[in-house]
C-alpha cells in the first residue's frame, strides 16, 4: 500500500505541463530558475514552486553556485518511470479504496 501511495503521489506531480516542459527543457542541459522562467514565458516564483515539487520527488537535483541554483535531471526518467509501472503491476490491490 506504502509503495501505491508513493507511485500515485509522483505520477501526480510529474502529471503538471509545466513540470513536464520543465523536464523536457532539463533534458538538455542544466539551467536555472530565470533561463528557465524565460523558455516558459513564466514567472520565477511559479517556476521555483514546479521546481521544489519535482526536487521533493528527487526527480531532479539543485545545484548552488555562489547565489545561483542550478537544475538538472537526477536520474534516467525513462528507467524510473518503468521501475515505477513494474513496482505498481506487483503490488497487491487495497481492500477497499482508501
């Protein structure tokens, strides 16, 4: 059930658009918060908020330089989101919906 809760709760954060363009813009390469407020024509609070969401989940990792953040993808997406689909096919069903 621990490991339901937790594959829901990441799926639900990487379930924003902008989360999704923020992932998509980090593929690339490493960026911070104003290059990437600037790519997505957003303000830098709500780019920071989409930012510590994803960092929450350790979908991605911050790297600080004097006064600058940096992003960039901690790991595979690709690997964890299959390790995440074949953890939930092998979990067993709730009794009820909780």
């Amino acid at each position: 059930m621990v490991q339901i809760r937790k594959s829901a709760r990441r799926f639900h954060v990487l379930a924003d658009p902008i989360r999704l363009q923020i992932i998509l813009l980090l593929k690339k390469k490493e960026m911070c918060v104003g290059h990437l407020a600037q790519a997505l024509g957003i303000n830098q609070p709500k780019v920071s908020y989409h930012l510590k969401r994803l960092h929450d989940e350790g979908l991605i990792k911050k790297r600080t330089e004097y006064t600058w953040s940096y992003y960039s993808l901690s790991t595979d997406l690709r690997s964890w989101v299959n390790n995440e689909i074949d953890c939930f096919l092998q979990a067993k069903p709730l009794a009820k919906a909780e």
